[in-house]
C-alpha cells in the first residue's frame, strides 16, 4: 500500500474457476460453505483484493466542480467588471472584485465538492446489495456490495443483480439474463457440475456473472472476483471512449451535412455543458439559463448607461456600468441552491428515503397521486397464519399469538367452517347495519363504524351477545390427523423461509414474510422443514420459485424411504383451484365439482372478508419419479397440474399503526393514495377500509363512484383506454394486480393530468417504476432491479416514509423558493435605483451612482447570501401538508414569485431612492459634487454621505425581507395561523431558525462600523461617515415592511394565486367526505359535499397558475 491505497489483486485458482468443481473452488479459498468467511477472513479479503467496485465509479472530480464554479454566469460578470476596472486603472475597485471572485470560487469549489460527496455516500447507500452468508449463521445477511470479497457465500433469487462473478455451487430452477454481457436476449439455465476445457463466458454455465440479472429460481454460490476483477471489470478495462449522443456522427459516408452538424452539435454539447446549460436537474439547468438571462441584461443595461451618456465611454461611464452589472447578478443563487439540495437529501435519508436521481427531489413536491403496494408498505409485513381451512375437517384458528416468528406463543383450535346458512344469516345482519348507516349519513349523524347493532340474531335487544372467547394455553395444538398432516407438509415443504430457536436470541426467522408465516404454523406442530428434510429424511429434488406473472410457487421432494414423489404447490386461490382435480386428502379426497370449487371460492371470500391473505395449498404424487436435471427441463405447465387441493391458509398482516394518519395527511395535502395489491379483493378492501383509503360504506357516495372504487386487475384491464377515461374516478383500491396494470394506472392518471409516485419491489415492477414520475423502490424486501429503476429507495418500506418524502419536498420546494425571491428582490431594487439613478448628473453631465460597485458586491455577497442559506434551512411551514401540490409544468417561478419579485423590488427601490433624493435634494441642495464616482473630495461629502444612508438602509431592507419571506403569504407578525399559543408569536417564529436569525441581526449591526472606518469607507465602499442621515436610513425600513405586508394582506384576502379563494382559515378543515376521513369524520352532510373539492375530478385539477 504505497500510496495508502489498497493494493488490488485478483484471486488465483489452479485452472479457473468454471473448470473446477465447487468444492475444489472453496478448498482453494479457504471457506466452509456451510459457515461461510468469518468477519476476520473477510476483513483480510478486502484488504487483499480490493472494494467490489470498477475503476473510477462514484469519482468525484474536483477539476470538473472547478471548472464548473469558473463558467458561472454570476463569477463572468464579476470577471468583465474585473477587467474593467484594471482597464481604467482603479487598482482598489479591480483587487477587491479579485478577491471576491476567488472567495466565491473557493466557497462554491468547497460547498459543491463537500454536497456531491454527500449526494455519492447516499447513493452508495441504495447501490445493489448482496444476501451474504457469514459467521456461521443460519441465514444470510443483506450488506452493500462494495464489500463483497472472494470467498463470501452469496445467495441469489429473483430479481437480483449479481453482486459479483460467482462459482455456483447449489441451484433450484435458475437462470440469468447475461445480455449485458454476451448481447443473448434469453436467459441462460445454470448448473453446478465443473466444465472441461475452455469455454466462452456464454457457456461458463455454472457461473453467475457480476452485473447480470436473476430472472428465476434461486441459487448459492462462492465469489471467485469482485471490482476489476470480474467480467464486467474486464470489459469496463477495455473502454475507452464514452457513448455518443444521438445525431453526433462526423461519417459523410452516411450524410454530405454529417461533419457540418455532428461538429456543430459537439461543440454545442461542450459550450452546454461547460455553461452548465445541458446537464443536472431541470431545476440547476433553469438557473442556469436565468443566470446567462440576467448576463444579457447587464450587457443590455451597460448599453443603456452608455447611451445615456452619449457613448462617451469615460472611466464614471465604465464604473457605472459595472455597478449595474454587479447589481443584477445574485452571486451567491447557485451555491445556495447546491447546499439547500445536499442538506434536504440528508435530511430524507434520516427519515429513511433514499434519493438516487436529484430529479426527484424536485418532483416530489408536484406529486398528486401515490400508488402503493399493500404488503409491508401499508401493512407491517410481519404476517401471522391465523386460519387455515381444510375441506371436510374445519378450520384450524391460530388464538392469542403473541409475536409473529413465535411457534410457541398462543394456541391452535379447532371449529367448524361457516355453512351457506350461516353465512346468509350474517349477511341478512350486515345489510341491515348498511341500511342503518346510509340512514345515519343522510341525518348528518354517524359514519359506518358504529357501535355493534343489537339485532344481531341470537343476540339480546338490550345487550348483543359476546363471540365466545377461546380458551387453551400456549402451545396447545389439535390431534394431528392424516388431512392436517400433509396439509402441513405441503405448507412446511413448499417454502424458502427459516424459523429457529437461539438460546440468547430467542425465536428467528428469515425469508419472506408469507413464507414466515407459513413456517410458524407448522412449527406449532412441530413439522417445520427443518425437522422434515433432517429428521424423517425429505429431500428436495426441484423448484419453481414463486413467479408474480402466475402467482404461485411448487417443489418436488422425494420422499423418505424412497417412496416416490410428491409435487407440494401454493400459490393465489384462483390460480391453484384451476389446476386441481380433486380436494381433500385420503379419506376427504373426492373430484373437485363445480360445486365443490364454489364453496372454495365461498371460504376464500369469508377469509378475505376478515382482512386475511388468502393462499391455496395442494399437492400431487408423481407417477414417474424423475432426476433433477430431468425436472430442470419439464415446462412448469407441465409440473403444476392434476394438483388435489388440501386447503386454504389465512393470513394475517396487520396495518401499520401509521399508516392511517400517514392517508389522513395525504388528503389533507391534496394527494390521492391508491392501493395496487396482488391480493384478493376480499382482502385488499378491508385493509383499504381499515386505514380510510375507501369508506366503510359505499351508500354515501354515487352509484357510479361506489362501482369505480375498488376493482380487480382483470376488470381494469378490460377497459379500453377511453372507457377508463370515462370513468368518474379512478380505482382506489385494485385487487389481483399485474405489473401491467400498473403501468395502464400510470398512463391513465398522467393522461387525467396527475404527477404519479409508484412504489415497487420485484423485478416485474421495474416498467412502472421507470414510468411514474417518482418511481419508489422497497430497500428491505425489494429487488436490485427495482432499486436500479427507482428515483427513491425506501429502506424501512414503509409508506409514512414516502409521505415524510412529499414533506420534505415540499419543504425544499418552499425553500428554494424563498431564498430565490430574497436574493432576486435585492437586484430588482438595486437595478432601479441605479437605472433611475442615472438621471441624477453632476457639473460635467455625467451620471453619479446612488450605489457603489463594490457597496454592491458587500451587500449581494455578504448580507445576502447567509441570509438566502438561512432560508434553505427553514422548517415546513404548518399549512405544508395542508395545501395541493404544486404546478410542476411552472416550477420556481411562479407568477406568485415574479408578481413579489416586482412589486417588493419597487417597493425596496423606491425607499432607497427617496432617501437619497431627501439627502442630495433636502440638507445638500442638489449638490452632486464632481468625480464623485471615483473619489473623495470636499465637494462629494453630500454624495457620499447620501451612499452611506443607502447603503445601510438596503442592508436593512434585504435583511428585513429575509424574515418576511419566511412566509410567501402570512404575515411576518403571525407565520403560523393555526398555532395558539402566543398573541403575538413574532419573536418565537424568528429565532426558532436560529441560522437565519443570527443571519440577519449580525450584519444589521455590522454596517454601522462599517460605515466610519477610515479607507474603508471612502477609498473602497466610496461613502463616509453620517450622522442625522441615519434618521432617514431607519424610517424606510418600517415603510418597507408595512409595503410588503399590505401586498400579502391583498393576496389572502382576493385569493391572488390561489385560485381566487381566501386564505383565511376553516374551522372545519379536517372534517370532509373524502380519502383519508372515511373513518373519523363525524358531522359532514351530504349537502355541505357538494361545497367542497372532491378527489374524483375525471380532468386535471387547477387552482391558479401554481397548484393543481
């Protein structure tokens, strides 16, 4: 390590690694792949061989962010008042514009340099992980790939990239799509066994690649080469140019005007993108045009101040026109804008989103519509079988579970399952309490969840009669009887999950939650997988991994003894019913009839009633056993049919706690939240209820509505586009859906105008997530596909995550409008002063400046800018969440923003021009004094002390606005209308962001001393000493607030941009009949709807030019 830098190696092997069997692959890295490296072997690894990373990925360049800080707008204006000044031989004026360029470089070189390695050690966070066995445990452990070793135990499934070129040693129905690689757009079946001889990499069949795809099964392997070291590495080793953009050829073989316009073309590319006018976000490229706008315009107004001088260009005429150069230009908008970004991805990934494309930090704040999945996204992803039916036998209930891995807590029953009469009766019940609640509705009296209704039958008028309370102690289970017992089989066999007990740790688990839960089930009666292929001798033979395009999963196991086969199947209800033949096990076992499927059907429906996931569980005895490179090669059609049903297991996977109020806020901030699930309908609609996505009661709203709420993925798919269009609003909740159709949700709210975030989590979710406006990946339980395809990962999957997301959007959004108002207002006013200013000629005819250059550059460089940071550090404002979103084909600007921008520029220019006209035309008698403008003499003391009370005055002004701009519309007396705490909560609201506060009072008192140190004052700032002046400086600053508090007095009271209405506040505001209020308005009336917005608009939404 000669240079501190880990000396990279690839591992040795005596022939590769494809020509040796696995077992002589680990011998020959020293691991057990039992056990996996330890902690300590993987540490010497690394050490040895390097990150798992190519060369140069995630650089960061500090000459690019140089050169980048160099082609600014704002610093070329500095550079051509620089030259100007050298040019008329002001040395002072010319040093000082020096020095402030290289402050600004060095400042904007350090912020910048610190935020992109900010924005890289996030991006680092949701890069493709690995599942890595090590320390002997009994699961693998999900860790980022960078530090993957040779050596490391890897494990793969569906939908994962490879982390590293892997040596497979174990493999259940598994393939990989090495396109990226070999350009074969079919996946490629792996193996175990070792390969004679030397092969391709498309024929190293027994290794997975770095980089390539899982697209079936699942397999473990060994890492034989990481980083540079690995296929991948070798061909990023052999490129050498970067890929050309589109139109860019100089081939006149193809086209005579090729040269002609690829030349043109690239030279624009670079002159772009050194301006920074073709690369970052919309937001960074906006600016960035703004800011050669604003170059034009001081070009445009040097013209003006020459003109006006009649082109006789003399030093006075050159330094006024580097003050009105100096005075357009906020030098400080690009860095603050760098920090404000770097400080808000922090800030979410605290709050557990991951950001991976700037982009989304800007599109956050616009989205309107959030589709998200149902498991471990609304729900807590920790599932617990709760009931499991068994055709002639009953239903098997899991009481008092206490914790979701736990085999022992709680205890099983049995009971028999509902007949058709029974169920009429409950149903004749339920209608009755329907009919009751749209009777209370009508009254304006209740909702749907009332108190339980008397007239339950069976039930006491006075008193309804109490469910029965289950009694047993923990661990208690029914006799095992010959239909339970491969019912278990099927659930224990047909699963990937772990369920284990550790001395210290207690009970764990690992896999898939529904698998999880499955495999505590049968634990409880003591028929876990583990005990099945050790004890009594099971053995696996083939596997088809669960699939989301057929929604199921089976195995093949041999039986022990050698007594053959036996196919074990689970899967969705209505994919596994169509593939059985028969139902029931020994005794119970007869033809599945039309019949016989209905009553399935009908249980399922019962189960999913309750809330619970609802899966089907069967099994079929091979005829004629096979091997299992023979089974590797049977279609799965082939394999998942003649299946004999053994039951249904229902599964429990209870609300997040928070993600009632996390549906609440999304209502009351203008979002409508959907539920895209691939559960049953059943199911998908009684969480949706639970957490007021849908109301519990369809009879308020009209018939059409009610129909449009909740519908399967096959009934939304068979509308045409235009019949979706048709529809009054959009499905809330879709059951049974395929990635697909969340693609057709997508294109059906964009075409309504909506801006959509899609979550996903597998591999078939990859399309919707690059198609949405905000594609949001799962961290824990989703795919590196799916993480590769999304703009967000959420590492705790959770959908009040997403919402803290929109938040904090919002939240950047609001700020960077803010602290670009503040600084675009100071150059306004500056830029009227000094272009009215031009009226004011001494004895020569030559115009005297009421600014500065360099009073100026003080005030845009140090009042201003710490002023603007403070602002891009603001907290969400209390109306944040309680307001639509925002325009996201308008953006920052506004008309809000530039109708402020106009009206508190004129208001700041006027104040400060009046203070110098009473100053010059009041005490001084209009006198102007000569050369006033290059230095001082006896003769500019009224000028110079007219500068003086200017300049303290605009200091005070911009530094005013800073606390002002708070709030684009409260008042700065009364930030937050909705707190009651404090009369008068003036002094609260500013130092509650302590930054800005210091921000403004520091410099307000600073410009007292620096008006009266000698040499400073008159040699650089050209402005003296004053004393009854600051009587005048002081009085414009209450005219200016009262100025710009009248403005935001107008806005609420008209609703100017704001669609006309009035911003006083509604008591009643968080009582409506829409998504989010199902379950807890109380007193809205049909009558008092029809005054408020609803969410089903079947057109795009429009309140003013800057919401939707």
């Amino acid at each position: 390590m000669a240079n501190g830098k880990i000396q990279k190696i690839a591992p040795s092997f005596s022939r590769p690694p494809y020509q040796l069997s696995w077992q002589q692959v680990a011998d020959e890295l020293g691991v057990d792949t039992q056990k996996g490296l330890s902690d300590q072997q993987a540490q010497e690894n690394l050490t040895k061989y390097g990150e798992n990373k190519l060369d140069g990925e995630g650089a960061i360049s500090p000459w690019k962010i140089l050169v980048k800080q160099v082609a600014n707008a704002m610093i070329l204006v500095l550079f051509f008042a620089m030259a100007l000044s050298y040019g008329t031989s002001d040395y002072v004026e010319g040093g000082v514009i020096t020095a402030v360029i290289l402050l600004n470089i060095t400042i904007g070189f350090w912020q910048e340099y610190n935020a992109e390695k900010t924005v890289d050690s996030l991006r680092s966070l949701s890069s493709p992980s690995a599942d890595v066995l090590r320390n002997g445990a009994p699961d693998v452990k999900n860790i980022p790939s960078g530090p993957v070793v040779p050596g490391d135990i890897i494990e793969l499934r569906t939908g994962d990239i490879v982390p590293a070129d892997v040596r497979i040693f174990e493999a259940y129905n598994f393939s990989a799509l090495e396109a990226i690689l070999t350009g074969e757009p079919l996946p490629v079946i792996k193996e175990i066994e070792a390969i004679e001889g030397e092969q391709g990499v498309g024929d190293r069949i027994n290794m997975a690649f770095s980089g390539t795809e899982v697209t079936k099964g699942r397999a473990r392997g060994i890492v034989v080469g990481t980083g540079m070291s690995t296929e991948m590495g070798a061909i990023a080793a052999a490129m050498q140019a970067k890929q050309k953009k589109k139109g860019r050829s100089l081939d006149p073989k193809k086209s005579k005007l090729n040269p002609i316009r690829g030349s043109a073309l690239r030279v624009w590319d670079a002159i772009g993108k050194f301006l920074g006018l073709t690369e970052g976000t919309p937001l960074q490229k906006k600016l960035a045009k703004l800011a050669y706008c604003l170059f034009g315009c001081a070009i445009l107004l040097a013209i003006i101040v020459f003109g006006v001088n009649k082109f006789n260009v003399t030093h006075e005429v050159q330094i006024y026109a580097i003050s009105l150069g100096i005075a357009i230009i906020p030098e400080s908008l690009i860095a603050v804008l760098t920090i404000t970004m770097a400080v808000g991805m922090k800030k979410m990934a605290k709050n557990n989103v991951i950001v991976r494309k700037l982009d989304a930090l800007e599109a956050l704040g616009g989205v309107t519509n959030i589709c998200s999945d149902k498991t471990g996204t609304l729900t807590q992803g920790k599932m617990v079988t709760k009931k499991a039916w068994i055709p002639g036998i009953g239903i098997y209930s899991v009481e008092r579970s206490g914790a979701a891995n736990d085999p022992s807590s709680g205890f099983v029953t049995l009971g028999a399952a509902p007949t058709e009469a029974a169920d009429a009766i409950e149903r004749e019940y339920n209608e009755k309490r329907e009919r009751r609640d749209q009777e209370r509705s009508a009254l304006a009296l209740k909702f749907a969840d009332q108190p339980d209704i008397v007239d339950r039958p069976g039930g006491d008028p006075e008193k309804p009669t109490p469910p029965p309370v289950p009694e047993g102690n923990d661990g208690d289970v029914p006799e095992i009887i010959p239909e339970l017992e491969a019912y278990l089989h099927s659930a224990a066999l047909c699963n990937l999950a772990t369920v284990r007990y550790d001395e210290k740790d207690g009970w764990q688990s690992g896999g898939d939650p529904t698998e999880i839960a499955l495999q505590v089930f049968v634990n409880r009666f003591q028929y876990g997988k583990k005990k099945l292929m050790g004890e009594d001798g099971w053995k696996e033979v083939a596997e088809y991994g669960f699939d989301s395009t057929v929604k199921r999963m089976s195995v093949v196991f041999e039986q022990p003894d050698n007594r053959g086969q036996v196919i074990f199947s689970k899967g969705a209800v209505e994919r596994i019913i169509d593939l059985c033949d028969d139902i029931g096990y020994g005794e119970q076992n007869q033809p599945l009839t039309q019949e016989l499927k209905d009553e399935v059907l009908r249980q399922m429906t019962l189960l999913a009633d309750q809330g619970l996931r609802v899966l089907a569980i069967a099994r079929r005895d091979v005829e004629t056993p096979q091997t299992s490179s023979q089974w590797s090669d049977y279609p799965r059609e082939e394999v998942e049919k003649k299946l004999t049903l053994l039951g249904l297991a229902g599964l429990y996977d209870p609300p997040r706690l928070e993600s009632k109020e996390a549906v609440q806020n999304c209502t009351m901030a203008g979002i409508q939240v959907h539920m895209l699930t691939g559960d049953h309908p059943g199911t998908a609609k009684a969480i949706a209820r639970e957490i007021g996505i849908i109301p519990k009661d369809f009879g308020t709203l009209p018939a059409d509505v009610a129909a449009s709420m909740a519908m399967t993925a096959s009934e939304f798919d068979a509308l045409s586009d235009d019949q979706i269009d048709e529809l009054p609003s959009l499905p809330f909740v879709i059951a049974r859906c395929a990635p697909s159709t969340k693609v057709r949700m997508i294109e059906a709210l964009n075409r309504r105008g909506r801006y959509v975030a899609m979550t996903g989590d597998g591999v078939n979710d990859a399309p919707s997530l690059k198609r949405a406006d905000v594609g949001i990946a799962m961290g824990e339980g989703g795919s590196d596909v799916a993480k590769s395809a999304a703009d967000l990962v959420l590492t705790d999957d959770n959908f009040a995550s997403i919402v803290k997301a929109v938040e904090e959007g919002r939240r950047m959004f609001d700020n960077i409008q803010k602290f670009v108002l503040h600084l675009l207002v100071s150059n306004v006013g500056e830029v009227l002063l000094l272009i009215i200013g031009l009226a004011f000629q001494d004895k020569n005819n030559l115009s005297v400046f009421p600014l500065a250059p360099l009073q100026i550059l003080w005030i845009n460089m140090l009042t201003s800018s710490f002023p603007a940071f403070g602002l891009g550090k603001e907290k969400p404002s209390s109306e944040i969440m309680r307001r639509p979103p925002h325009n996201m084909k308008v953006g920052v600007f506004t008309g809000q923003i530039i109708a402020d921008m106009i009206v508190y520029g004129t208001i700041m220019g006027a104040c400060t021009l009046a203070t110098f006209v009473v100053i010059v035309y009041g005490p001084g008698e209009g006198n102007l004094g000569t050369d006033c403008n290059s230095r001082f003499s006896p003769q500019c003391d009224v000028v110079f002390r007219a500068r003086a009370a200017v300049f303290a005055q605009l200091t005070w002004l911009i530094l005013v606005s800073a606390w002002e701009f708070k709030s684009i519309r409260r008042s700065m007396f009364r930030l937050d209308p909705y707190q009651t705490d404090s009369k008068f909560p003036f002094f609260k609201d500013i130092y509650e962001n302590k930054f800005l506060f210091w921000a403004v009072i520091i410099p307000a008192i600073v410009v007292v001393p620096v008006i009266y140190i000698p040499g400073l004052n008159t040699k650089v700032l050209r402005h003296t000493g004053i004393t009854w002046e600051w009587a005048i400086a002081v009085a414009g600053v209450p005219i200016f607030i009262i100025g710009i508090e009248i403005w935001k007095f107008i806005k609420r009271y008209y609703g100017l941009f704001n669609g006309g209405e009035s911003d006083r506040i509604k008591k009643d505001a968080s009582l409506s009949l829409r998504q989010g209020f199902f379950t807890m308005a109380r007193t809205m009336t049909r009558g008092s709807l029809s005054s408020r917005t609803t969410t089903f608009d079947k057109r795009p939404l429009s309140r003013g030019e800057d919401q939707v």
